[in-house]
C-alpha cells in the first residue's frame, strides 16, 4: 500500500512538471533553474511546507537563513517566528532570543506584520546594538519571506514601543534590511 501510494505521488508530480514545463516552453526570458527534487526529500512531502527563518552568524555582524520544513498551517508566519525564537538547529547559527522571550500574538494587517511580545522581550534583553540589530533583523527578514508581509510592528504587552535596548527605532514599522543577509 505505501509502496502504491508513493508511487502515485511521484506519479502526479511528474504529470505536474510535465505539464508545467509544457506551459512555461514558448517562454522567451530565462528562468534560473533550481535543482531537481529528490524522492523522499521533505520538498515533495505534499504535507510539509517550507520556511524560512534567519539567525545570527557566529561573527555576530549579519543574519543568515535556514531552511525547515514544519506541518502545513494556516498561520505559518507564528510558526515561523515560535522556531525563530527557539533557536537555530544549525551549529553555523545563533540565536538571536533569550529564553524569557515570548510571542504573545501575531497579526497582519494592510501588509503589516504587528508582533506582540512579552514584557520579558524588554526585561530579559542582553543589551547592546548588536543584539538588537541582529534580533530585529532575525524577526523582519524572516516575516517578510510572506509575500503579505512587507514591514513588522513590535509591541510588548500590546503597546507600541520604540525601541527594545535603545539602539533601534521601533516606533514606526520596520522592513526588510537585505543587507543585513548573509548569503551561503
């Protein structure tokens, strides 16, 4: 039975891309080619859906992203923030969140992501600009992977606030700083 089921899955990606490459044919600009999926791998697991989530490097002067693959969801942005805030599975990155961090809510609003941590957000922080601009950038860059999301809100314990160790202005929406990505 699994044997058949994996077989009619492969199946109907093949007619997919069959049908997809027909289509695209008399394209006249080029496309990048991306590599091909692998039988077994979690991109053709119809059930998972594929997040982005940025972390500190360990120079600690940019955010690099990693790729995780978490059930499908209605609100995959909250999900992809809870594992923002748990940390990175990847050696090569650090966390850019206390434990006393804690998401609260998460809503989008005219392209607006507004995060509502709490207080621990304020309380527990490290200091420093580094650990501001990093876990700043961290939560934007990873949030404005979401075609609806272009800028975040932060709140603590839903009020606006405008900065979170004084480093940053937060009193206004911030959006995606591509400068701050480090790139494999």
């Amino acid at each position: 039975m699994k044997k058949l089921l994996r077989y009619g899955v492969l199946g109907i990606l093949a007619i997919f891309f069959l049908l997809a490459a027909g289509c695209s044919g008399a394209a006249t600009t080029q496309k990048e080619s991306t590599p091909p999926l692998v039988a077994g791998s979690p991109e053709n697991d119809v059930s998972k859906q594929k997040l982005t989530v940025y972390f500190a490097t360990k120079d600690a002067n940019h955010v690099a992203p990693e790729v995780v693959f978490v059930p499908k969801t209605d609100n995959p942005a909250q999900v992809a923030l809870e594992h923002l805030l748990a940390g990175p599975k990847s050696a090569n990155l650090l966390a850019v969140a206390t434990a006393d961090v804690k998401l609260k809510r998460i809503w989008v609003k005219e392209h607006t992501a507004y995060l509502d941590f709490s207080d621990g957000l304020l309380k527990k922080a490290p200091g420093g600009s580094a650990y501001e601009r990093l876990f700043v950038g961290a939560v934007v860059n990873t949030l404005t992977e979401f075609p609806n999301i272009t800028s975040v809100r932060f709140l603590v314990e839903g009020k606006n606030i405008d900065t979170i160790t004084g480093h940053l202005d937060l009193s206004e929406p911030v959006r995606r700083d591509e400068a701050l990505i480090k790139r494999p």
